[in-house]
C-alpha cells in the first residue's frame, strides 16, 4: 500500500499518524438507503413467492381440501370486508 507520512504534534501521547492515500476517492457508491431497499423488496419477493408455490403445490395435490372450504365462502360478506379494509388503507 501506499502511505502518506504525516506527523502531526497533538501531546505527549500521540507523536505521529500515518494516513493512507485516498486511493478510492472517485468511486461513486450507490446510496446504502436505496441498497438496502433493494434488498428488501428482494426478500419480500422471493418469500411471498415460496407461500405462492406451497399455495399452488397444495391446490393440485389435495384438491378436496380447497373445494370443501370454498363452499363455506361467503361471497358477499368477503366482499364488504375487503371493500372496507381497501377504503380505510387509502385513508391512511
């Protein structure tokens, strides 16, 4: 490495420092807020789509199970919750 000799007189205890040169001065870096929403965003992507690929695993291995529960499905009353749930979000 390349280093630069500065002496610098603070006190008694430190006499000297030795700085290196700025040898990564004109890399641009991206934001760390904007990486890290990134890598977020990824996450979040790739473990909603695990619980989709387990959702459509189960759907075509035990069909039987889905077809009783959506005979149990109110329609109407799903439909005014979901309804109320989008409205209150926008509020927000």
């Amino acid at each position: 490495m390349n280093f630069k000799l500065r002496v610098i007189r603070h006190n008694r205890y430190v006499s000297s420092t030795i700085s290196p040169s700025n040898r990564f001065a004109g890399i641009r870096r991206p934001d760390t807020t904007q990486a890290g929403t990134i890598v977020w965003l990824g996450s979040e992507v790739m473990f909603f789509a695990g619980l989709f690929a387990i959702l459509f695993t189960l759907r075509a291995t035990a069909s039987e199970h889905f077809a009783h529960g959506q005979s149990l499905l109110n329609v109407t009353w799903a439909t005014i919750i979901t309804v109320i749930l989008v409205e209150a979000s926008s509020v927000i």
